[in-house]
C-alpha cells in the first residue's frame, strides 16, 4: 500500500489556543482529508500517511489521548523525544475547502 504524503496542513485548537492539533492534511497529489478520517484510515489499515523530510519518511501516527484535550490526534515523529514533523508542516492554502468525502 503506497502511503499518502502529507505536504500541509490545517491546524485547529478546539477549546485551547495552546493545543493545537492537525485538522486536516494536504497530500502531494492536492487532495485532503480531514484528521479525523486520517485516524480512521491509520486506525483500520486502509490507507497510511507520511512526511518527507530530505531523505527521511516519518510515518503518521495516531496518538493520544491528548493530556490537554482528551482526544487523540495525529503526530509524525521517530519517537516520543524528536519534534513532530507533521506540525511543522505549512499551514494548507485549501484549509476549509474540497475536503475528500468518505468512501
Ligand atoms: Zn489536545
């Protein structure tokens, strides 16, 4: 199965300016997917998503639940000590728009 390649992403923070998590991911062929179907995808092996990084694929994973929000979101590290990649990606021109629907 080919992974997706997150390129950008929209970040929000429900409830807390202090907690922001992805909100929806922008892949290389342009579409995008919101965080909460990405978690699905990962969560049932339908579909798996990465961020390239020079020569370096750091998978997408689901993580959490969060100690702030209580939910569970999408990270892109090595380990729990590297910075997650997926947040330092830019934020996506598309935010809001052309969502991919289920199925
Ligand atoms: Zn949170």
């Amino acid at each position: 199965m080919e992974p997706h390649r997150v390129v950008a992403i929209e970040v929000s923070a429900p409830g807390r300016r202090n907690d922001p998590h992805p909100a929806a991911l922008q892949l290389g062929d342009g579409r995008q997917v919101s965080a909460m179907r990405a978690i699905m995808d990962i969560r049932y092996g339908v579909a798996s998503y990465v961020v390239v990084d020079g020569d370096r694929t750091i998978s997408v994973r689901v993580v959490g639940p969060c100690p702030h929000c209580g939910l569970e979101y999408l990270r892109a590290d090595d380990d729990a000590t590297t910075s997650d990649r997926l947040m330092r990606l830019p934020a996506s021109p598309f935010a809001g728009r052309s969502l991919v629907p289920p199925g």
